[in-house]
C-alpha cells in the first residue's frame, strides 16, 4: 500500500480578502496561516515519510517547509523537500489577482460556471496571435492524472506528503478516486487541512480506481476546530452522517448484515468520544437504522440533546448478507468459493446469496436520504444527525460524489467516524462533501488506527 497525505496550505494574505490567487505567486502565509502549518507539523511528526513534495507557489512552498522543520525536530532522518510543477494551483488567467466579488459582478455567467459546473468554464485567451479556448479545470484535472502517473511507480509501498492548494488538491483527490471533475466544488479543502489516500495495486504508471482509499478527508481537528467552518451564506442544512460503535462481531470480522447485534464496551465507549466531540453541537433532529447498534450510538450521542428527536428508519438498516451473515471471511471463502473476492473487487455485480444486491440496498438507502432532506429543508432544520452503518454510508458518498456502485469500497467508514455534507444553497444546491472518516476524537491521531470490521 503506498500511504498519500495531501495538505493544503494556511490562510494566505489573497485568501483573507477573497482574491483570486491561481498561478499569481503574490500572496504569502498570514500569521494563522503559519500558525496553523505548525499544527500540521505537529500532528505529522510522528509519521515517517519517505518523501515529500509541494507546489513551487510560495504560499504552499512556505507551508511546507514549516511542516518539514516540525517533523524533523522529531525525525531526524527525513527526505529533502522537492518542488514540483504539477501540484501548481489552477490557472485562471482572465481573473488572477481580482477579487472574488468583481470577478462575480464582471463575469457573471462564468463565476456561475465556476461555481456550478466547473468543468464548462471557458475563458479565451491570446496565443501569439491566435485566440485559443481554455478550459481551467479540464487542464488541472490532466494536470493531477500526469503527477500521479508520473509519482505513484516511484513510491510503491511507501508514505509521502504533498502540500499544495484547494483545487489542485481536490482535482488529485477526484483524478485518483474517478470523481468527474464537474464535481470539483463538491468537496471541500480548509486551509491546513489534511487529507490521507491509500493505494494498492499501482503500476506501470497506471491509476486503477478500484484500489484507492479514502482513508479520511477534509481533516481540521488538528487546528482546534471540531468542524469544518460553514461557508459564507450558508442557509441551508448540515448533515452528520456517522457509522455506529464497534461490535463484538464487528471485532471478529464477522458479518452482521442485519443480525441486531448489540454494541460492545468499546462501542459504547467510541459513542461517548462522539457524544462529546458533538456536546455543543446544535442538532435539530436525529435519525438512525433501525438495528440495535445505530439506535444505541445514536441515544448515546443524543444524551447532549435531550430535546432531539430521535426517529428510526428500516430503510438504513446495512445490506442484507444473506447466508454470509454471523461467518467470519475465512469461512465465506470456504463455502461460496470465489464470491468474496467477487465482493472485494466487483461489489456491483454480486448478488449476496439468500440476501440483497448492492443495487437494491442502493436504492432505499438513497430513498430514505433524500426523504430526509426534505424533511430537512421542510422544517427549515440546520443540523441533522443520521447514525447508520457502513455499507449505508459508503453508498451515500458515492451518491453525492456522482459515483457508481463500481466503486463502493473507495471510502472508509470506521466504528464511530463521523461525515460532514452540506447543503449551503438548498436541495436543489450542489452538496458540499465538509468531511469524511473523521475520528481523530477517538484515536488522538490523524490515521486512522480503528478497528473496521466486516459490514
């Protein structure tokens, strides 16, 4: 497996007034911004990596070498810092060093491109004596597919860090994880965030979609933040999307599907570590599966909120395992030869045996959801907690992210994790993905060291 940790870089001077800041190599790191890349360093240092890269643009270039001076007061044998010319912002030549809200106000069908459909934003610009079309994020999405050609066959097995800029790092994210780029304002990058993708599988140069990991996005609880900060002119709704606590089975690996299995101590344990991540936290209405391990992370969580309602639903009940249900792997493997390798590798065109297809768990998870979200923006409701299971939420991220079942297995979903999606301009607003698999709340760290479990 060969580990990525992605960063962005801190606030910089543009960022604090909204300027447009693409190729321009004006702005610098504000005070927070080197603050907050300190923190970074801190919560990296005791990872070793066996390399490191940045963009050459001078705000993320002095973020990481603030990050590299941190991790190497405490690793002394850490690889040089390099430049590289594919982790370089967007270029977005016509508005470069503008701010937002003229941009906004002298483009305005375009900015509503930008902000809508990314990928059908065109600006027209001088090639000697010819005018050629550019499409921004078409060129940036090549852009993140050659470095990851180019990097990937170089670090097989291996940990490596890469500190560059919001949309770059989102187009690295989406490139590797088959996300269309049209998708590019669906996912968030704070500054100093961090976010962590596993590979397997790599080589000859070669991305295989199916073997990458999110292991967690978007993460800002090393700077003090127990969320990600809403956007300017929010007024819609927030969604906390979590997996419930640990069984005994969860434990064993062994398969629940809808088997009600209790949570364990552990489990118990992990939901009081969520229930106070979320104490201040003004949730305006809960709902959770109906099986005994999300209604019982759910109460637990609810003990902040005892004003919350909590209304259960079969429709996020996990996928029906059929009779793999109560085995471990090993024994699956046994007895259905070859199907749980089919499940691991091609979970679209598995039907469980004696249980439910991916497609049909599919479809009354994705039913339920936006049944909720109209009852969310129905009752003007703000923040909504869903607890559910694994399968569920992986579903649900491939639905926001435009994904198709192929790639169900992209995202991690560990005991007690917690997703943040947002709906800052209504339902029929393009979906915001804040967060996902964050956890650090029960492991102290940014990997994540929790025990998965079979679903």
């Amino acid at each position: 497996m060969t580990r990525v940790i992605i960063v962005r870089h801190g606030q910089s001077t543009y960022n604090t007034v909204r300027r447009i800041q693409g190729h321009l190599d004006e702005s610098v790191l504000t005070q927070k911004g080197c603050d907050d890349a300190l923190k970074v360093g801190k919560a990296l240092n005791n990872i070793s990596f066996d390399a490191i890269y940045c963009s050459p643009l001078q705000r993320a270039k002095q973020t990481a070498e603030i990050i590299h001076r941190e991790i190497k007061a405490n690793l002394n044998d850490l690889p040089a810092l390099q430049e590289n010319h594919k982790l370089k912002e967007i270029h977005l030549p016509l508005w470069e060093g503008m701010l937002a809200s003229d941009v906004q106000e002298k483009f305005p069908e375009d900015y509503k491109n930008w902000k809508e459909k990314p990928d059908k934003l065109r600006m027209l610009i001088k090639d000697g004596e010819k005018t050629v079309e550019y499409f921004p994020i078409l060129a940036l999405y090549e852009q993140a597919k050659e470095f990851w050609q180019e990097i990937l066959p170089l670090h097989q097995n291996q940990t490596i860090l890469l500190v560059a800029h919001s949309c770059i790092n989102r187009c690295l994210i989406e490139a590797a994880n088959n996300i269309s780029p049209a998708y590019m304002q669906h996912i968030q990058q704070s500054n100093c965030c961090i976010n962590i993708l596993n590979f397997a599988g790599i080589g000859n140069g070669n991305l295989i979609a199916e073997k990458v990991h999110i292991e967690s996005f978007n993460q800002t609880q090393h700077m003090g933040e127990s969320l990600p900060s809403l956007r300017p002119n929010h007024r819609g709704v927030r969604l906390l999307l979590v997996r419930h606590g640990e069984t005994d089975w969860n434990q064993q690996s062994r398969y629940q599907g809808q088997v009600d299995v209790p949570l364990n101590e552990n489990g118990k344990y992990q939901s009081e570590k969520v229930a106070a991540f979320l104490k201040n936290v003004s949730i305006d209405k809960a709902f959770s599966s109906s099986l005994l391990r999300a209604q019982q992370t759910a109460e637990i969580i609810l003990q902040h909120h005892q004003d919350v309602q909590l209304e259960l639903n079969d429709g996020f009940k996990e996928i029906i395992h059929g009779f793999w249900e109560g085995k471990e792997q090993s024994e699956i493997e046994q007895e259905f030869p070859g199907e749980f390798q089919q499940w691991r590798e091609t979970p679209e065109q598995i039907q469980m045996p004696g249980g439910e297809s991916l497609q049909e768990v599919w479809q009354r998870t994705v039913e339920v959801y936006e049944s909720i979200l109209d009852t969310a923006f129905t009752n003007k409701l703000n923040i909504v907690l869903i607890v559910a299971h694994g399968g569920t939420n992986q579903i649900l991220l491939c639905h926001i992210l435009g994904l198709s079942p192929k790639y169900f297995w992209n995202f991690r979903q560990s005991n007690c994790s917690l997703n943040v999606i947002d709906y800052p301009k209504g339902k029929d607003g393009l979906p915001m993905v804040q967060a996902i698999n964050i956890n650090s709340y029960l492991t102290g760290s940014i990997l994540d060291k929790t025990v998965v479990g079979a679903l």
